[in-house]
C-alpha cells in the first residue's frame, strides 16, 4: 500500500481525502486564496504533470542516449491518481472549494522548494505522514539535482575530448597508416568508417585508404564505399588532373589496383552495410570521369569493377576508435553510462 493511500486511511481523516481539517485551518487563518487562485494554482500542477507525460511519451518515442529523467510530476501524477481513486469527483460537477483547497494543500507540500516545508506540514493534523510525503518529495529532487550534475559532467566530458584537444589525435603527426598498422588485431569496422568518412583529398585520408585497400581482409563495402563516392562527387578526374600536373599518378593507379583487386576476387568478405544514393547517376559519372582521365594521362585508367555500383546490406560498424575528418582519429567518445549510476 502506498504512502499517500495510507495517509489517507488512517482513523478520524475523511474517507474521502482525510484533509479537510486543514482547509478549514487556512479558512480561519484567512490563509485559503480565493476561488480562482485555487484553481489556478491546481491547473498548474496538473498542466506540469500533462507536460512531463508528453515529455516522457516523445522520449520513449525517439530515444534518449540519457537515462530517464526523475521528476517531482511524476510523484504528484502518483499521488494524483491515488486521491481520484479515493475520491472521484461525480460526473458533471467540480470539486468543491474544500476540495481544491485540500489538492492545493498536498501540491503545495510536495512541490515546496524554497518554502519552510514546516509552514505546509503544520496545516496537516498528521505531520508525521505529511512530513514523510514531503521527504519523499524531497529525494525525488536530489535525484534531479544529482541527474542534472550528470548531464553537465557529460557534456564537459565531450567537450574536453571533441573540442579542447586534451585527447591525442593522429593529426598530431600525420602519420594515420602507422598507426592503423600498430592496431592488435586489424579494426575492419574502423576501416570502414574511415573509408566512408574521410576527407576526399586529403593526403594522409588517401594515403591511409591505400593501405587498407592493399589488404586482404578489407570488406568489399569498404572498396565500393570508396569508388562509389569519388565518382558520385566527381572527385576522379580532378584528382588525377591536379595529380598530373605535379607529375604524378598515384591516384590514377592506386584506383586501378584496387578495382584489378575488386575484378579478381581479392576482397572476399562484404560484411558492412553501404548505400550512397542514386546508383544510375554514380555509374553515369564514374564513366565519364573515366572517359575524362583517359584524355588526361593518354592512356586507359583503370578497369570498370564488376557489381560493384549496387546498394551493401549489412551491419552498421562498431570501430574500437572514432573516426572524424574535422578533428582525427580519437578514443572513443565519452558514454552516459559512466556518467550516471
């Protein structure tokens, strides 16, 4: 049996909510708002309760990465429907002025956060249990205090690893393929994210895809991952262009290899999942970006990949490391689940 309930039953209380003798104390106190402000102030507590359970309805809807929060509505929701339960009002008529006044009392006592709670525990005749009831209160709100701690911790936490450069990124040395190859066993998940994330164009990005393109292991949604989005963004000819006028060709043949790779079987597993659109247009683009290249080196490029331009099903990958252009290779990023308990 719950605390308001048995609040409610004990001897010489009203059956019905067991307060009236405090209204009538405000009464003669002269304490009792009028009628409109008694209502108001119910309409309040019942619009937060409403508010919170909208709240908590989107959330479960959407998701939250933060637990649920605690919140003093959902105790005065509790209490709420314990006193309807106990005391429902008759169809088409409202509750009487003692009745609102007895509402506003038990409102009041748990929603009391600046307030002497002795001041709404006095026009109780049981303090004990109104006492009790307002404790309960009490620790609902250290929780959110607490929660509220958390969240902040979090986000500082984040910050300090995304923004405030405490945390050691590979662009501190440029150096991304050594540190790849330093990694016991190989991460294909966190191949795949820097094959579908990188920065097209960046030298130590390029340089790195090389490498994992160069193994046998890397998943074929990673190598299709990687064409798909160099034609789909027109990014092939230009680079060979930019490439040729340096004198160099890296691009031109390291996208031959891989492709010569692709055509013979070299990447045998295709584990991750991969879809980047409009498929008619990339292929439209690789071959003219091929036909382009062609006029650029004087020569044939490189091959057309069989059954590579089709959508990848599989799982999403899950990298021992994180993986973002703008800032390098990281440490995982913070979890809620170290930061609330």
């Amino acid at each position: 049996m719950s605390m308001i309930f048995k609040f409610l039953r004990r001897p010489k209380h009203n059956a019905y909510l067991a307060l009236r003798e405090p209204a009538e104390k405000m009464i003669r106190r002269k304490e009792l708002p009028d009628l409109e402000n008694l209502r108001t102030e119910i309409t309040v507590g019942a619009s937060n309760i409403a508010m919170w359970a909208v709240r908590e309805d989107g959330r479960g809807k959407v998701g939250q990465k933060f637990p649920r929060k605690p919140a003093v509505e959902e105790l005065l929701a509790e209490i709420t429907s314990e006193i309807t339960t106990l005391q429902p009002i008759p169809k088409g008529k409202r509750m009487t002025v003692e009745q609102l006044a007895e509402q506003a009392t038990v409102y009041r006592l748990v929603a009391s956060y600046d307030e002497d709670p002795e001041d709404v525990i006095s026009l109780f005749k049981d303090k004990t249990a109104a006492r009790a009831l307002w404790q309960r209160a009490e620790g609902v709100r250290r929780q959110i205090k607490s929660y509220e701690a958390a969240v902040d911790a979090y986000h500082q936490a984040i910050s300090d690893w995304e923004v405030a450069g405490r945390i050691a990124r590979y662009h501190d040395d440029g150096d991304l393929v050594g540190l790849l190859q330093e990694m016991e066993p190989y991460d294909r998940d966190l191949w795949h994210v820097i094959t579908v994330e990188n920065e097209i164009g960046h030298r130590v990005h390029q340089d790195a895809l090389y490498w994992i393109f160069s193994q046998p292991t890397c998943d074929g949604a990673s190598v299709a991952a990687f064409i798909q989005r160099h034609a789909g963004l027109g990014y092939m000819a230009s680079l060979v262009a930019s490439e040729w006028k340096r004198g160099e060709t890296q691009f031109a043949d390291q996208v031959a290899a891989i492709i010569r790779r692709w055509n013979q079987g070299f990447y045998t597993s295709t584990e991750f999942e991969f879809s980047d659109g409009d498929l008619e247009f990339v292929v439209r683009r690789f071959h003219e970006q091929r036909a382009e290249a062609q006029e650029i080196l004087g020569r044939e490029p490189w091959g057309i990949p069989d059954g590579l331009f089709r959508d990848f099903p599989g799982r999403t990958p899950q990298p021992t490391l994180y993986f973002r252009n703008s800032f390098g290779l990281m440490k995982l990023p913070p979890q809620p689940e170290q930061f609330f308990t």
